[in-house]
C-alpha cells in the first residue's frame, strides 16, 4: 500500500470545499464549454454521413442534432 501525506488543510476548509458554491466555474473556450464522451460506432458512422451530406463537422452535427432533440422536448412538455 501507498504511503500517503496527509492533507495540510484544515477540517473547515475541507467542509467549505464541500459545499455547493465552492465549486470552481467550468473552463470555456470562447463561449462554449467542452464535453468528452463516447459513443457505439454505429451512431458515429451514421452522424458522419449526414454531416458529409450537410458539408458540416461531426461536432457541429451532434450539436445540431442535440439542440433539435432539446426544442422538440420543450415543445412536449409544453403542449
């Protein structure tokens, strides 16, 4: 087993680090925020060729995707 060091924090500072608001605001680049995540191949393929036909990047395709999927949520839980 690892020898570790023990924190040099105090119990306090601990609990406030804790709390809700004590998070640090996420890192943007521009306006926007990364997000790493993974998907089955067959979906990747499948957004890769609607973005070949849109002449667009897979990136700005599952944006798309995901902010038409969002609008036509809202739209539900509105009628």
């Amino acid at each position: 087993m690892a020898i570790t060091q023990p924190s040099k924090r105090s119990k306090a500072d601990r609990f406030a680090a804790g709390a809700p608001d004590a998070k640090p605001a996420p890192k943007l680049r521009g306006n926007r925020q990364p997000i790493a995540f993974t998907l089955p191949p067959e979906i990747i393929v499948a957004i890769d060729v609607v973005a070949a036909e849109e002449k667009r990047s897979r990136a700005n395709m599952i944006e798309i995707i995901l902010g038409q999927y969002l609008q036509a949520r809202q739209q539900r839980e509105a009628a």
